[in-house]
C-alpha cells in the first residue's frame, strides 16, 4: 500500500532561479527565504524522505475540458518561458515519470462520477516552469509528475481530483511526496510601477486586503487549520489566489480535506513577487496517517 509521505504549498516565482547577483540585487542587496528554503527544503526533507515519486499540482498549467495527468515515461529537453524568456532560457530539464500511476489516477477518476483526469504520454507536452523550477533544488532520482488545472473546475471538482489522488497512491506501492505549486494572492503591480515592487519585504503586496487574506492563510496552515482554509475558500478568492487556489485545494484534499489537522512548517518568509504573495508551508506526514485517511 502506497502512502503520501509529505505535502508542501511551495513558490515557484522566478526569482529563485536567477543568478545569484541578479536576484540579491533585486532585493535590496539580500537573499530571498525562498531561495534559501528551497535548500533547507532539499537537506532536511527530500534527502530524508527519498520519495518515489513527487506529483506537482501546475499552477500555471491550465486545461479547459478535463484535468491531465502526466504520464510520459521521461519528459526532456529545453525550457524557455513565453513569459519571462530574458530569465529563464534554453534551461535544460530531465524528468523520468510514472506512466503507471498516471494510468492508475485516469482509471480511478473513470470509475468516480463526475470526475475527468486523463493520463496523457505525449513526450512534447509543455511543461512549466511551476514544475520545472523546482528541479535545481529538489530533483532526485524519483520520478514527477504534474497535474493541470481545469480552468473550468470548481472547488468541488479540486476536491475530487485530490481524493482521486490519495486513492491510486493507496493503490500503488509508491512514496508519494506531493506539491501544490503557486502563489497566496496573486495580482501584480501595474508595468509603470512594478520595478518599485520587485524586493521581498510584504509592504510591496498589492494591497491591504491581499496582504490580510495572506496572513489569514498562513496563520491557518500553520497550526493546521486546514478546515479554515477549505470553507473560507469564496472569501479568499476576492485577493485572486494564483490558479484559482486549485494547486493547493487538490493538494489538501489528498492529505484529507477540511479534515486535515497537519500543521504547517515554514520553509521561508512570506514575501512579495511584485505584488504577489508567495511562501513555503511544508506539512509532515503525522505518525498515525493524515486525518481523513485513517
């Protein structure tokens, strides 16, 4: 029986994969938190665990009619971004996959009413850089994969892809190590103004109401409160959380739902990415199985 052995709401802003001056000094001369957790992230956790497969949630990869599973057995290549092709160009990138899995997720989501995931094996399917700029810090020798959002989806149906989830990964016999990648609120400063927002400090967050939303999350995933999340879900969504929030309510929802009583973790600060807000919350597996799941 396969387990999810850990969970984490990660950033995967740019700025983590600039070069080491570039990224100072667009921060006032100082390090980001979340380049540095990322490192932490590695040494502390992934070295730890050694999953067998880790399976991104894509915030930045959006589908229309269904949701869809990688399932090419290795996915390779150069990545140059269409949206930031000046910072993140020609980046080389080798991620073996898990076509089994992504089998086991579209076969169970077949047997689910109401629910459309399907696997697909297509070497060339774009990849993101929500995916990719993970790799330089935590890549391995386990397999990933990702799941896009359905931009048409609802929370009900973030739900289900995430029970949909917790159940191949019982059915498997695979470490699973999953990542809701993507922002807290998420509205940038406009083109004339966003190079005055661009350091870390959370007084460059759009705005008063973006930056409480933010805080009310954080300060919820920490001591576990995921319930608070899950049903505040409609009044979050008046700060646009980046993808609708569905990196990190698939997530939870494979953890256990508003269930879920695993405290949080963090691996950084909270800081802005011009205008947007953005964090690592890690969550451990509990010795006793994640709440829901038992």
């Amino acid at each position: 029986m396969g387990e999810i052995v850990g969970a984490g709401l990660l950033a995967h802003v740019p700025t983590i994969v600039l070069p080491d001056d570039l990224r100072r000094e667009l921060n006032n001369g100082n390090e980001s938190t979340l380049f540095t957790g990322l490192q932490r992230l590695r040494r502390e956790v992934f070295d730890v665990l050694k999953p067998d497969l880790v399976l991104v949630f894509d915030s930045h990869w959006f589908t229309t009619v269904e949701f869809v599973v990688t399932a090419a057995e290795r996915r390779m290549g150069f990545f140059t971004s269409e949206e930031l092709p000046r910072g993140m160009s020609s980046v080389p990138y080798d991620m073996p996959g898990h076509p089994d899995f992504a089998r086991l997720i579209g076969k169970i989501a077949d047997e689910t009413d109401e629910c459309w995931i399907t696997p697909i094996d297509n070497e060339h399917l774009p990849v993101t850089y929500a995916t990719l700029n993970f790799l330089s810090f935590l890549q391995g020798d386990e397999a990933w994969a990702s799941i896009g959002v359905c931009q048409t989806a609802e929370h009900r149906d973030f739900a289900t892809v995430g029970r949909v989830v917790a159940e191949a990964v019982a059915q498997s016999d695979l470490r699973v190590v999953v990542i809701a990648s993507g922002a807290l609120s998420h509205t940038f400063h406009k083109l004339r103004n966003l190079r005055h927002h661009e350091a870390a400090p959370e007084e460059h967050i759009y705005s008063d109401e973006a930056r409480h939303w933010d805080h009310r999350v954080i300060d919820a995933l920490v001591r576990g409160d995921h319930a608070q999340v899950v049903n505040e879900m409609d009044q979050f969504m008046n700060v646009r959380p980046e993808g609708h929030f569905a990196h990190y309510q698939m997530m939870v929802h494979s953890i256990g739902g508003a269930e879920c009583s695993a405290p949080g973790r963090m691996y950084s600060e909270y800081e802005n990415s011009i205008g947007t807000g953005q964090v690592h919350v890690w969550f451990d597996q509990p010795a006793d199985g994640w709440t829901g799941h038992n």
